[in-house]
C-alpha cells in the first residue's frame, strides 16, 4: 500500500531522525575539535622569534654598550640583553643557564658564544645574527655548553621525550580504570614512574641523545612521569571519567604545544611560553635539559613545579573517592533494571 503525504511517519523513520541529528552532531563536533588543535599544535611552531631572549654582551663598557643597544634597535623587544666586562663572565653566566648565549667583543672582532645544551634552535638564530653584525665575515661560535653530539639539531631530543608524556599520560588512565582501590593506584604510579625514569634514560643516553649522569636523567624522568601519571589518577578520582578528560586536556593537548621541548620558551608568543613551563610537559623538559647538560644548574624553577604537580596528583588519588569502573559499572547496572512498579 502506497502511504500518501498526509500519513503520519512511521516508528522507523521517527526513530532514525535522532540517529541521523546525533551522527550530524558528533561529526560536526569532531571537526571542530579537529580545527581547533591543528591551529593549536601548528600556531606556536609558526610563530617562533625572539621575545626578551636573555642574552649577554662582553667587553669592553663603551663597545659593549653600544652593541646592546644596536641588538635591541634592530629587533626591539627580541632581547633582554646583560651586559660583562669579558667572556670569562659571560661563560659563567651560560653555565648557569641566565642565557643562550653571548656576543663578545674581541681584537678580532665579534665571536659569538652560545649554549645549544639549552637549545640548538636559539643557538642556530643567534648564529644568523652573529653573522649579520660581522658584516658578511666569518664570526666564529664557540659552544659554551654543547648539547648531546649525536643530536646537534635537538631533533631526537624532542622526537624521544615527547613518548615519554604520552605513555605517562597512559599510564594515569589505565590506574584509574582498571585499579579501583586508592593503595594500588599509589603503588601502580609509583612503580611506573620508577621504572618509565630507568628506562626512558637508558634509551635516551644509549641512542646518545643525553649528556650528563644516568641517574640524573632517571631522575627527572621519574619525577615527570609521576607528575603527568600522578595528575591524571588524580583527577579521575576526583571526577571520575570527565577528570580522564580534563586530565588529557590539561596535561598534553593544552600543555605539549607550548611546552617549547624543540625550541625555547622565549621563543613562543607569550604568555604561552611562560605558562608552558608551569605545566608537566614543559617543565619536564627543562629539568632534563638542566640535569642532562648544565649540571644540574636551573632546575630550581622545573623541579618544584613537578613536585607541585606530582604531589596534586598523589592527594587527589588519597581523597578522591570515584572509582572510573566502579561508577561505569554502576551506571550501566542503573540503565538495565527493570522499571519500578507504580502500586495499583
């Protein structure tokens, strides 16, 4: 029988209407989303450039002086520029991480000292630079603090760290799944973050692409590993399945494109360079580049923000009481009983 316009629409086309809106729906939301973090990873990699790059200049008061003040007319608000009587004092001052690098002024002219241990990326711009003050001479670069020889672009630097947030990240997801008591999620995070520290180490010193001590690296590593699996845990005991969610947000989708591991902080539009180095991600990066390169010197600033984060994710484990199971388990049991009985 052949229905006329005037029928009413059938259960299945009634039914399929909300199917085809929800389809509509996830699509259309899933490519804003897409949209949305491709301009986010891909914008702070677009914009890098000086911004209040610390650097120093050495020599003499008058030359030196007048240096500064060409570097910061030519590219104004590229440099916060310190100024030393010699490159002794500007050596030291790289050593310690107070900057990238150093133009210094000589009988020969100007020779640029640089600390690609901190990043290769500034090092290699401040070597365009040198250039172009040498007026098309040869200027020569003298690596104060080199980073590891077997990576000079820090290319497998930043290609083997970034694993280590994404597996960490993994890692707090599974614990609040698949681990429902607070004692065996603090075990599970603390063994993690153990073992991702030995591990991940020997694998970034074995390939070459770290310099220092082993169990410095191990250190840090640990340290971030707990920081970013930590956070996750935590806040799925705290909120449940949406805190996964906010776990993930805040801690890689958010956090890795400013957290400057191929480039430099200071290097990213602001405030987002700055704020990168207060999340795991960021901060991480810094304290191996402090503990793998500088000896240690730096860290203070990455060091105590992992603890802020690793000890946030321990507490939220300790006084969250949602079990991500537990609740899913529950929601599914509530969505299949039977419907109570109205008394007669």
């Amino acid at each position: 029988m052949k229905r006329t316009p005037s029928d009413p629409p059938t259960p299945r086309r009634q039914a399929r209407r909300p199917a085809l809106a929800r389809v509509l729906g996830i699509a259309v939301g899933v490519t804003v989303l897409l949209g949305l973090l491709v301009a986010w990873f891909a914008w702070p990699a677009k914009a890098l450039e000086p911004r209040d790059l610390p650097i120093v200049v050495a020599g003499p008061a008058p030359a030196a002086t007048a240096l500064a003040q060409r570097l910061q007319t030519a590219r104004p608000g590229a440099f916060a520029v310190t100024t030393v009587a010699d490159a002794a004092a500007a050596d030291q001052i790289l050593r310690d991480r107070g900057a990238y690098a150093a133009f210094v002024l000589g009988s020969t002219g100007v020779s640029l000292h640089t600390a690609s241990g901190a990043s290769p990326t500034v090092a290699a711009l401040l070597g365009q630079a040198a250039q172009q003050l040498g007026g098309g001479a040869a200027v020569t670069v003298v690596d104060v603090v080199p980073g590891a020889a077997a990576d000079p672009r820090g290319a497998g630097f930043a290609s083997g760290y970034l694993p280590l947030v994404l597996v960490s990240l993994i890692a707090g997801v599974l614990l609040a799944v698949a681990v429902p008591g607070r004692s065996g999620r603090l075990a599970g995070l603390g063994t993690f973050a153990v073992l991702a520290g030995l591990v991940g180490a020997a694998i970034l010193h074995g390939l070459g692409l770290l310099g220092g001590g082993y169990l410095a690296a191990a250190a840090s590593l640990a340290l971030l590993s707990l920081a970013v699996s930590g956070t996750v845990a935590g806040l799925a005991a705290l909120l449940g399945a949406p805190g996964i969610g906010l776990g993930v947000l805040v801690v890689f989708l958010f956090g890795n494109p400013i957290s400057a591991v191929a480039a430099a902080p200071e290097l990213l539009p602001q405030p987002w360079g700055a704020i990168g180095q207060w999340l795991p991600a960021g901060a991480g990066a810094t304290l191996l580049r402090c503990a793998a390169f500088f000896g240690g010197a730096g860290l203070a600033a990455p060091l105590w923000t992992l603890l802020a984060w690793s000890t946030l994710g321990v507490v939220l484990v300790v006084v969250g009481r949602t079990s991500v199971a537990a609740t899913s388990l529950a929601a599914r049991a509530r969505s299949h009983q039977p419907p109570t009985p109205v008394p007669a």
